[in-house]
C-alpha cells in the first residue's frame, strides 16, 4: 500500500512514505489521505483510533519540531502537517469520508448542478415550497405545519444515516470488483441526504428570518 | 506550576524568548531550568507600558519613560498602536474619535501615524516596543538574542499577524512563531498535568478579547474552537469612564476638554487608577487636578457595573459560539482560565462563571500568563520542552470572490493549522495572460462583508484558448495562521508565478526597506555604545595611574619611564573626545604598555606589605 521512492536525504531506494525507514528523515508526503494514515481503504473507521493516529502522527510531523531542521525538512514538515490535518478532518466525519473515497474512484460529488428532485421527495418538496411561499407571505398558519415537515426531513436524515452504516460495512467486506456497484448507491443516498438537509437549512433560515 | 523536562545537551543552542506585544503593557520571558520566567528590566520591573514616544533628537522613547510624555508630549507619543495593527484607514473610524491618534495623509493601504514631524507605520511604532524587550532580554541573559515567539490575540486576521510579523523583523528578531494568546496561557498553565479534560481560556486585555476552547490529551493542546473581537477590551472601560469624566467636568468647569491633549491624557489616567481599584474596593474617587483646579468625584462599584454591563455582556456572544462550534454544552468545560489585566474586574469574574458553570483559574498573575506560555512555546521550538505540543486552529474561513461577488470558502474556520485546499483556476478568454484571485476571510456569504485578504495575480500564463489553462493554486494556512499560496501550471507541471498584492499592511519591499533602515540605525548605536564602552575604559586607567602616581611605585621609575607614561597619558587624553573608538583603545593599550613597569612595581609594593602582614602574626 504505501508508495515507495527514493529517499531525498540518504538514497536510499525504497524509502516508504512520511520518513525514511532508514535514516528516518521526513519525506515528501504522500497526498493520499489513507495512505498517510496507513489505513486500508475502508468506509468504517473506528473514531479513537483515528484519533490517535492522528495525534501521534502530530506530534511527529508538526512544524514545532522541524524549528532547527534544513529548509527542506521545514518544508516537508508543514506540507505533510497540512495534509495530515486535511486528512483527519475529512476522516473523522463519515459523510465527508465517503465523498473523498467516491471522488477517488471518479464519481463526480457535491456537483452544485445537481438540483433535481429527487422522484420519492417529490410530493413533500411541492408541500414545503407551499408552506414556505405562506410562511413569507405573513401567514403564521404555516408555522405548525413547516415544524412537523421540519422533523419529517430530520427523522429522514437519520434514516439515511443508518442506511448509509449498512452500505458502508457492505462496501467494506466486498470483493475489490463489486465495489463500485455499492460505491454508485452510497452516492445516491449521499446526494439525497444533502438535498433534505439542505431542505432543512432552507426552512431553519426562514424560521430564523421570521424570528429575527 | 508545571515541571518541565529539559534537554541538557541543547543548552549551547541559541535562546528563543517569548513575547507578549499587548496593547497596554508588553512583557517578554525565557525559559529557565525550572520554568518559565519574566525577564525584568534593569529597574526591575517586569512589564514595559505599550507607549512609544519620538524624543527631539529623533531617538525613541518607550515604555515607563514614554507614559510621562503622553502628558508632556501628547503630540509625539503614541499608545494602543496594536489597535491599529493590520488594518486599514476606513477600519479605524470608530477608533479615531477614542483614540489620539493622529493619522497622516495618504494611509489608504497601511495607515501612518505622525509623531511629531514625522510618520511611521503601526509596525514600525510596535517594533520599538520590541527593541526594547529584546535589550532588556540581551542584558538580563547577557547574550545576544535574535529570535522570538510572540503572541497575538486568537481572533487576529491574517493582515494583523504579518503585521506582527513585520513588527518583528523591523525590530531585528527572527518570529519563529506567532501563538494566540489564550493558548500560550495555557501552556503556561501546565494544565496537561490533568492529562484529559476540555478547557475554556476567557482573555479580555487591554483591546481585544478572545475566548479558546482546547481538548488536553497528554500534552497536546487541541484548541477545538476560537472566537473573539478584536476591538473589545479594558480600553473601551477605559473611554467609557473618559467620556463621562469628560462631560461632568464640561458642566462643572464650564470648559470642553475633550479636544485638549493634555487634559484628557491627565482624566484617562486618573480614571483607570478609579477603574483599577474598584476591583479590590467597593467604591473609590475618581481625583484630578488640573493646572490648579480640582475635580473629585465618588464612583461605587454598582454604578461602575452598570456602566460597563454591555461591554462585558459582549465578551459573552462569542463564547456561546465558541462552545457551539466545538459541540460542547458548558457541563462540558472542565476547566476555565483568565488571562488579561480586565479579568480582575469581580464583574467579569462572575459573567464567566455564570456561563461556564465553573469557578474560574487565576492563580497565575493574568497579566504574566501569556509571556510564560510563549516562553513555553519558544522552549518547544528549539527543543528544550518535548512532552507538549500545540494544535491550534484558524479564527475566521478563508475564500475566494467568484462570481457576483459571492464567495467560496475553502478553509473553514477552527480548522487545524496547517490547512490547505487546492483550487483550480482557468482562463475566460482567448489568449488571458493573467488570472487575479481575490482572497477574503470571514464568516459572511459576501465579499463585500468579508474581509480583503489580497489579492493575487498569477502572472505569465501561458496564452491558448479560452477554459484550456489549468492552474492548480495551493492555498496553506501555515502555523502561524498566514495564508501562503502557490500555483502550479497543471499542463506543464512547471511552478506558476504568483505576485502577492495585500489588501492592507505593508508588502515585502517595504518591510525590507523598514529592516535596512533599522539595520543601519543599529550600526549607528552599535558605534556609539562601542566608543562610550572605550572611554569608560579609558576613565579607569587614567584613575588607576593617577594614583599609582601617588606611591612609591612611581618614585621606583626612571626619568625616562615616567616622561613615558606622561606622555601616553596625553595622548589619550587628546583622543577621548573623538568618536573613533578604535583610536581611543589603541591609545590605551599604549599607555598600558608605558605603565607596565609601574604595575610590577605596584604589585611587588604590595606583595612585601602583604608577606610583612603575615610575618607580623
């Protein structure tokens, strides 16, 4: 899994990536964030160890450290930071972890032209927009109803949480060909569960408005 | 006070001191074997009053020395210049009706101050303030020092870090790193001797106000969310009560003072003395005398509280937000510290423990906290502390203007410094030699609520049709929170030029003149301590001779010697007023060398009396 070059430092051939395993000098770092955690590619993570991966690798790449080393090692050390806490950040939280593995197998994510409907929403995005256009128009009669769809969409967003476990541990125990098939339905659901919350957004913006 | 583990073996290396540039006061301090220490003046004090004053002779004044001046010399001297630091003309309105400074012409991108006849930028001004840390630091260790952590509030935009940064290399240091403020406080804290638990560092100094929320986890210090104000602190206490003295005093005196220098430099003072013992007393008397006339006045705590109610309710805002984007319910905080001179306020004291539900840690003098943390910090740098490390993040997100002015934010707020994200950049029409990325931070949806950050130009792409260009721009926010950008041109791999163009502060060229220009200066005082350093020298001989002609030493002389000796006095005596240290040394170790026999003389005189002493008991 990890990269091997040669290392900048001594030369030697199969340096592996992060420092050196033979003079242990810091390396140009690999940019792929499983790799850099030295984790297999997988959608599950267990969060503590993540976390201490995280802090121990801190504590060795961190700039502090590199204060007295050549410019080439300071330079090394706040690029491999850098990627380090992109990584953890991304890692940490499912969703965004899924979205970096999809974009790596070349499934396009987050795509803002992506607006339509999705069909099963169709009928509550109507009722929404109707009670929204009320709601603006000064009829607080909507009010009730908008905070029972409200909790429809966040009940529905936990749904999708839980399906999204499933397919991840699916994913996760599946020969490397059936992959893609599950990653292409892990899309689908993600790009759902952001079109309800931002459905949720929308109508936490217009209470706020209202309030305010 | 926490232990700290010290690597022996680095003691040769070059010291790092930490410094706390505050808007009030300015400390620095070093790392000792047993912790960190405040390095205090030749008078020994132990802060240096953030007051900067331009003496007749062009020489700077600061410090102690300078608060005598804002009364003397209200025209020529300068305090809170961090206000101004980083920012632009049109930011500093509302402070300008507060605040003596005088701003000159042409300050559009980095705003000049004028002191006395001439003008120097908020850098150039805080700079002083650091020359003299950084020779109070060179005299107390006796060693040269070239390098420095400061601090700077957390909420700090990148504008007012380079700021800092630049106020650094004017005054010869080489910042190895800029640290917030509530997180050096922390480290100085040794809170990690708990090993786990969630802490809150409420600091509210002389202007700016920050609230840090970290996650300790074997010494590491994750700050997990910041928030603050920039323009909130002791100061605005300060104007408050200013304003009122001001106002009673027009109704008793019949006579508006508020545009005259002196008299409110004379209030201002006497209302932070008010405003400083209403802390330890329940009322006290806000006393001036001017020119002869007498204003007294009893202020009582509660109406003190009333008055500055809205400044604290303030700080409070911010908090909650801290607390929301770091997931966390007050229950939560374990732990609570204040750090800066207005946490002494009981007012203060009881809004923190209203909102975190805890009774808050000052055992640490609040106004020393954050020097011994960059203390800390400058011990972790060079390696002297290697159980700790700092995770901090960044204040406010970072983004780029795209269409219709919206903006695109690439690097969220409280993300963990060092971050990046990669944009790619293309042309718009056929042929475009040049792409211009506008950078802003802030939190808000427009670029024209955000701050400009810069703006930059990548330079000499190469020409092809429109949309075919794919520029690659890196955009890492690095541990001292500055934004650093590169581009790579993805067709041919090769490095794309970017020309960095700030929004507002000083660009490289203009940092590198201030440097030179200082450099020069330098030399200048390095010249004349070197000859004063000489006739001191000088001085000593000449006294010495003088009486070792008074012995029986000289008598032992021959003619000869003793017309040398008198003649090298002469000569040295006919250079000691030149400015030629060289010549004033050689002079003296002429005379040195005519005295020799005089001195062997000397010393055997004194050798027989002293063995007729021991022969005698």
């Amino acid at each position: 899994m990890a990269h091997l070059h040669d290392c900048w430092h001594c030369g030697a051939k199969d340096a592996a990536s992060l420092f050196c395993r033979y003079c242990n000098t810091i390396q140009a770092p690999t940019p792929d964030y499983y790799e850099f955690f030295d984790l297999p590619r997988r959608l599950g993570l267990d969060s503590e160890d993540l976390k201490n991966r995280f802090y121990t690798l801190s504590r060795l790449l961190h700039p502090d450290r590199y204060t007295r080393r050549s410019e080439q090692e300071k330079r090394f050390s706040l690029e491999a930071s850098s990627i380090l806490n992109d990584a953890y950040r991304v890692l940490k939280d499912p969703i965004q972890r899924a979205e970096y593995v999809l974009r790596q197998e070349g499934f396009p994510v987050g795509d803002q032209r992506n607006k339509d409907v999705p069909p099963e929403l169709l009928e509550e995005v109507f009722e929404l927009n109707m009670a929204l256009d009320e709601l603006r128009g000064g009829d607080l009669e909507a009010l009730p109803q908008l905070d029972a769809m409200r909790r429809r969409f966040v009940g529905m967003l936990g749904e999708i949480d839980r399906e999204l476990e499933a397919m991840f541990a699916r994913h996760d125990a599946a020969p490397e060909d059936a992959r893609r098939q599950i990653l292409a339905e892990i899309r689908a659901a993600l790009n759902r569960r952001r079109y309800i919350s931002n459905l949720v957004q929308e109508v936490d913006k217009q209470l706020a408005a209202r309030n305010a | 006070m926490s232990t700290f583990q010290i690597d022996f073996s680095s003691v040769q290396r070059r010291r790092i001191i930490g410094i706390d540039l505050g808007t009030t006061n300015s400390l620095a301090a070093f790392m000792d074997l047993t912790g960190p220490e405040i390095i205090p003046g030749p008078d020994g004090s132990r802060m240096v009053p953030s007051i900067v004053s331009l003496a007749a002779d062009g020489s700077f004044v600061v410090g102690e020395a300078a608060r005598r001046l804002l009364i003397d010399a209200p025209e020529r001297t300068v305090y809170s210049v961090k206000r101004l630091m980083g920012r632009g003309r049109e930011d500093v309105a509302e402070e300008l009706k507060l605040f003596p400074f005088r701003i000159a012409e042409g300050s559009e991108q980095v705003i000049r101050l004028a002191l006395g006849d001439r003008t120097f930028t908020p850098p150039e001004i805080s700079a002083q303030i650091l020359k003299e840390l950084k020779r109070r630091a060179e005299q107390y260790l006796g060693e040269e020092i070239t390098q420095a952590v400061i601090t700077v509030p957390a909420y700090f935009n990148d504008a007012q870090r380079q700021a800092t940064r630049d106020a650094g290399r004017i005054a010869g240091l080489e910042v190895l790193r800029l640290v917030n403020e509530p997180t050096a406080a922390s480290l100085a804290y040794g809170l990690d001797k708990r090993k786990e638990g969630i802490v809150a560092v409420y600091d509210l100094g002389g202007g700016t106000f920050d609230i840090s929320i970290l996650r300790l986890h074997e010494g590491i210090f994750e700050v997990l969310a910041t928030n603050g104000d920039t323009h909130l602190g002791g100061d605005d206490i300060d104007n408050r009560l200013l304003a009122i003295a001001l106002e009673d005093i027009a109704s008793e005196w019949g006579e508006d003072l508020s545009h005259n220098g002196e008299a409110v430099q004379t209030i201002r003072q006497a209302v932070i003395r008010a405003k400083e013992e209403l802390s330890f007393q329940p009322a006290t008397v806000i006393d001036i005398e001017y020119h002869g006339r007498r204003y007294q006045r009893e202020l009582k705590r509660e109406l003190f509280e009333n008055l500055i109610r809205d400044i604290v309710d303030r700080t409070l805002g911010p908090c909650r937000q801290a607390m929301r984007d770091a997931g966390l319910e007050p229950e939560q905080i374990d732990e609570v510290v204040l750090v800066g001179g207005s946490t002494r306020i009981p007012m203060v004291r009881r809004a923190v423990e209203a909102l975190f539900k805890a009774k808050p840690h000052a055992e640490l003098n609040p106004d020393e906290v954050v020097a011994l943390g960059a203390a800390v910090q400058a011990a972790i740098l060079s390696g002297d502390v290697q159980d700790k490390l700092l995770l901090d993040v960044t204040p406010l997100s970072l983004g780029i203007e795209t269409m219709g002015g919206v903006v695109s934010k690439l690097i969220h707020r409280n993300s963990t410094i060092p971050a990046s994200a990669t944009e790619v950049f293309t042309t718009s029409v056929d042929g475009q030699r040049n792409v211009l990325i506008h950078v802003v931070q802030g939190e808000r949806e427009l670029v024209k609520d955000c701050r400009s950050l810069a703006r930059f130009d990548l330079k000499d792409i190469e020409p092809m049709p429109a949309g075919m260009a794919r520029i690659e721009v890196r955009f890492l926010i690095d541990a001292n929170g500055i934004l650093n950008v590169t581009a790579r041109d993805l067709r041919s791999g090769k490095e794309q030029s970017v020309e960095v163009k700030p929004s507002y502060g000083l660009t490289e060229e203009q940092v590198e003149a201030m440097i030179r220009e200082s450099y020069e200066k330098a030399e200048e005082d390095l010249r004349e301590r070197q000859v004063r350093e000489a006739r001191v020298e000088a001085d000593n001989i000449l006294a010495a001779v003088e009486k070792a002609r008074m012995s029986d030493a000289w008598l032992e002389l021959t003619e000869e010697e003793r017309a040398a000796v008198d003649a090298a006095i002469n000569e040295l005596q006919v250079v000691y007023h030149s400015n030629d240290h060289h010549l004033i040394r050689d002079r003296i170790e002429k005379l040195d060398a005519a005295t020799r026999r005089l001195a062997e003389n000397l010393m055997n005189t004194a050798v027989r009396q002293a063995l007729k002493g021991t022969k005698i008991e």
